[in-house]
C-alpha cells in the first residue's frame, strides 16, 4: 500500500510539473505567436486589429460582408472578426479584449432570428480559453461561469489548450489554408440552391441574452463606438419580423443605435443561387450582399438619417 501511495503521488507530481511547465510555454507561445485554425482570426483581432470598422457575429456575418468592398465604399479600413458558432458573451468579450489597445469607430454586429434562442455563454465559447489568466476580466468570468468546478478546471494548461495543442504543432509541419481576406470566409455555391421553407426562430429570445446584448450597446455608447445591427439576407419565407429583431429594434430606439433589417429582403428571396444554406450566403451572394448595403452603412456612418430609418434597398 505504501508503495502504491509512493507511486501514485510521484504520478501526481510528475503531471502538476509537466503542466505548470506546458503553461509557461503555451503563455510564451501566446505572446509571440498567432495562433492557428479558427483561433487565428480571434487572436488578430484582440492583438492586432485596428481597424476603423469592425465587424462581430457567428458565421452568419462571417460569410455576409466582405471588407474589400465595405472599405472601398465607406472610404474606411474594415476587419470581419466574426466567428463561426459564437453568441452575445462572446461578442461582448471579444470587444471587451480590443478596447485595451485599440478604439474603433464603428461595430457593426451581425445578428439573425434565432442568435439568442439559447442560454449562457454558448458551446464554443471556449475558444477563448487560452487566454484565461492574460489579464481579460471579463474572458475569465464567463469562462468560470459555464459551471462550479470551471475555474479550477483552467488552472490547468492542459485543460485551456486542450483544444489547440494538435493544431499548434501541425501547422508548424503543414502549411494551412490560406485565410479570408480580412477576416471574411465565402462558402462555396452549393451543387443545389436551398428550397424557400418557413423560418423556425419565431421564439422570443432568453432575458439572459437579451440583457447581455443591452450590455454591448451601452458600452459601445459610453466608448463612442457607432454601433450598427445587421441582420443580413436569409432564404426563409418573408416574414415582417421575428421576436428578436423586434426587441433589438426596440432598444435601438431607446440606447441610440441603428438596425439595418434584410432579413426577408425581396431581392434575395428571388436569387436563391445567392445562398450556400437557408441561413449563409456563399462568395458570390456575400459580393452582392455588400455591394447593396454598403451605401446604406455609409449614410449612416456620416450621419445622413436618424436611427433606425435606414430601409432596405429596392
């Protein structure tokens, strides 16, 4: 028994200095590499970004506008931080680690029917777990808030890198696929276009969420960041509006901030080859998407019309 006891505790040891050392390289990786995969585009955008417009929301966004396009029109350098799966918390978050170093003048937030159908910080939140400890609070409290035992979970190296060890040492070996320009992703045009069908995100939306999502545009106001909510084309029958694009329009009205809503816009529903699935557009239908609404984001970046006026193009 003493030597089972011996052993196991040498095991213990063995396994706490392995990972207090993989910390202190994984930290010193962080500092001095990007990181690669998914996380790339959210290790540019707290690190390095500083662009005048900024561009947050899941995949929905990231596949809607294209930079190259916006900062043409706007006459502005644009970066689309979107990321595929993420809600409000990480939104918030992402926004959160960015003002410690760079200001923009506008976030645009991408946002859809069914965004906030779901409570918590959202299933992929932790993509951001190598950053615990790096001096983001609000990073660390929504990590910790996923459950009790979570903040004891990400003292552990190998725990917060879990998911991106494989890939750290595989792109040291391979050459990835070359990223999106500026953040943006096109999916490709699917061998089939989707069939119109009704949409599905006609719930109201989690209080939690809904409140999180007042959070980000209030700290948007006090920071004096234009805020601007897109919620960009879907291939759904048109419907005049859903339970959230109701309540963001409501709190656009009451904080001062505008939505731009192209959710059932005509000219898409008639252009199903525009679309990748119901809810993304592919490359060519993102082109087109922002060479439309480009014009009406520029009028309301110089201030050409009051909040929530701004109509869909004809």
């Amino acid at each position: 028994m003493k030597r089972l006891l011996v052993y196991l505790l040498g095991v213990v040891i063995v396994v706490v200095v392995a990972d207090v050392i993989a910390g202190y390289a994984s930290k010193r990786y962080l500092r001095t590499h990007r990181l690669p995969g998914d996380c790339a585009s959210v290790d540019y955008t707290i690190k390095d970004a500083d662009q005048d417009v900024i561009i947050l929301g899941n995949s929905v966004m990231l596949n809607s506008l294209m930079p190259s396009v916006l900062d043409d029109s706007l006459g502005m350098t644009v970066y689309n931080a979107a990321s595929n799966g993420q809600q409000m918390a990480f939104f918030h978050s992402l926004l959160d680690c960015m003002l410690m170093r760079h200001k923009p003048k506008v976030v645009i937030l991408g946002l859809y029917g069914g965004l906030m159908h779901h409570d918590g910080v959202g299933p992929r939140y932790n993509i951001l777990s190598p950053y615990y400890g790096m001096g983001y609070n609000r990073v660390d409290s929504c990590l910790e808030s996923v459950s009790p035992y979570q903040k004891y979970f990400l003292k552990s190296s190998f725990y917060r890198f879990n998911s991106i060890w494989w890939r750290m040492l595989l792109y040291h070996i391979v050459t990835p696929n070359t990223p999106g320009e500026n953040g943006f992703i096109a999916k490709p045009a699917p061998p089939f276009p989707p069939e119109l069908m009704a949409a599905t995100d006609t719930m109201p939306a989690y209080e939690s969420q809904t409140e999180e999502f007042r959070r980000f545009a209030e700290r948007c106001r006090r920071e004096g960041i234009l805020l601007i909510a897109l919620f960009p084309p879907r291939y759904y029958l048109p419907a005049a509006s859903t339970p959230v694009s109701d309540k963001v329009r409501e709190m656009g009205r009451e904080i001062g901030f505008d939505v731009i809503d192209d959710t059932s816009d005509a000219w898409f529903l008639e252009h199903p080859e525009l679309f990748y699935d119901n809810v993304h557009l592919n490359g060519d239908g993102a082109l087109a998407y922002s060479r439309r609404v480009a014009p009406r984001l520029r009028s309301i970046i110089r201030g050409e019309h009051r909040p929530d006026t701004v109509k869909a193009a004809e």
